[in-house]
C-alpha cells in the first residue's frame, strides 16, 4: 500500500519536487500551501502522515500542530530551519512524531517517513499487554481503560507502550525515549517531561497526586502494575 502524505508548506517548488521524488517510492503526496488548506485536507481524510513546515506566513506550523493535535492522532514530521533547536524542541513538545532540518533531501525524507511508518503501522503478532485495568494493544495501536480510548498520538501509544512492557519498573527518561524507538532523535529532558504529562492527563491521572505514571525523581518514570 503507498504511503499517503500531505506536505503543509507554502513552497511550491519544493512540493512538486519532493512529489517527483516520491511517487515512484510509493508515496503519494499532497500538498497544501498553507495551515488553514492543510488542516482542511487532513479533516477531509485519506492522508497517513503529515509532513507540516514551521515557517510559514500566517498560521505558521506551530499553530498547526496545536490544531492538528486537539484533533488527529496521525504522526507529524516537521520541517525546521537548520540549527533553529527551539522550533524542533517546541515541535517535539507539541506532539509532533520527527523532524528534519531545511533543505529537506528528498532521499532522507523517504527513509524517515517509511521509519516512521513502521513505527505507528499495525503489528498484529504481538500480545496485548494489560496493566492494572490498562489495556495497551500494539495490533491496534489503542490503549484504553475500561471501555474509555485514550485517543494517544503515535508518540505517546509507543511511550506507553515501552513503559507498559516494563511495568512496576523505572525506567530513565534517555532509555525511555530510546525504548519508544525515537533513539536517532535528539531531545532535552524537559520534551520528555512534557510528553509524560500529556500521557498522563490522557490515563486520568491527578497531576499532583498521580497513582498511575510516577515520576521517580533523579530517576525517570514508572508504571504501577496496580494504580493505588
């Protein structure tokens, strides 16, 4: 099956060549020229994963981002300008999935969309994992509790399923990322701080008491077999 991406940038030059590139590597691309086309586009369906520039005039990619996650689990690479580490730390903490410095080679864009969909494509061998009234289905990718679906990103379903798989133990925040297969992305503590608190909020866990995801201070982080 061919990779459905939209391309959210307004250069059109860069569109039709990374189409070129693409097609004949099985990868569909549509593009958008800017935020409010791209978010249209991504509400209509038929897309698999967006690949969202930050720069952009009016609604930059930030903003988009902010949107796209209100709404959409789909997995986010972002454009960023080379060396500008506050657009992809800030990405990063929004929920986006990867990113790549401009100028984008189309060769490396391919190889990180593919990586990236092998990391949120469905894995039917696996075993459900169950943790507590947790339920993590790597098959599916959903987790739920009880009845309730946790609607995850594709970020945070593989940050919680790396700590399901290693429930009742710590697990530091560089193994954990590295665990969640994001180990070729560079990141500050703070970005997987703040990606634990969203996956937090998301288990229905009380910030300042949390029974569920602990945050083992010096440490990392833990799931309690059985939330208390």
């Amino acid at each position: 099956m061919p990779i459905r991406a939209l391309l959210i940038d307004d250069d059109p030059r860069l569109a039709e060549l990374l189409a070129s590139y693409l097609a004949p590597h099985d990868v569909l691309l549509q593009h958008a020229s800017d935020g409010p086309r791209g978010l249209a586009a991504v509400a209509a369906g038929g897309v698999d994963v967006v690949v969202l520039d930050v720069m952009m005039p009016g609604m930059d990619g930030l903003d988009v981002l902010r949107r796209l996650r209100a709404t959409s689990p789909l997995p986010v690479l972002m454009l960023t300008a080379r060396g500008d580490e506050a657009d992809r730390v800030v990405g990063l903490e929004l929920g986006a999935d990867d990113y790549l410095a401009k100028p984008a080679y189309p060769r490396e864009l391919l190889a990180r969309l593919r990586a990236l969909m092998r990391r949120v494509g469905p894995r039917a061998s696996d075993n459900r994992l169950v943790v507590g009234d947790l339920e993590v289905d790597p098959g599916s990718r959903r987790a739920s509790i009880g009845d309730r679906d946790l609607g995850l990103t594709a970020l945070e379903f593989d940050l919680l399923l790396a700590l399901a798989e290693r429930a009742g133990r710590v697990v530091p925040r560089d193994a954990l990322w590295e665990a969640a297969g994001r180990g070729d992305t560079s990141v500050q503590e703070r970005t997987v701080d703040v990606h634990m608190s969203h996956l937090r909020a998301k288990l229905g866990d009380d910030a300042r008491d949390p029974r569920r995801l602990l945050t083992i201070r010096g440490a990392g982080y833990l799931l309690t077999r059985e939330p208390g």
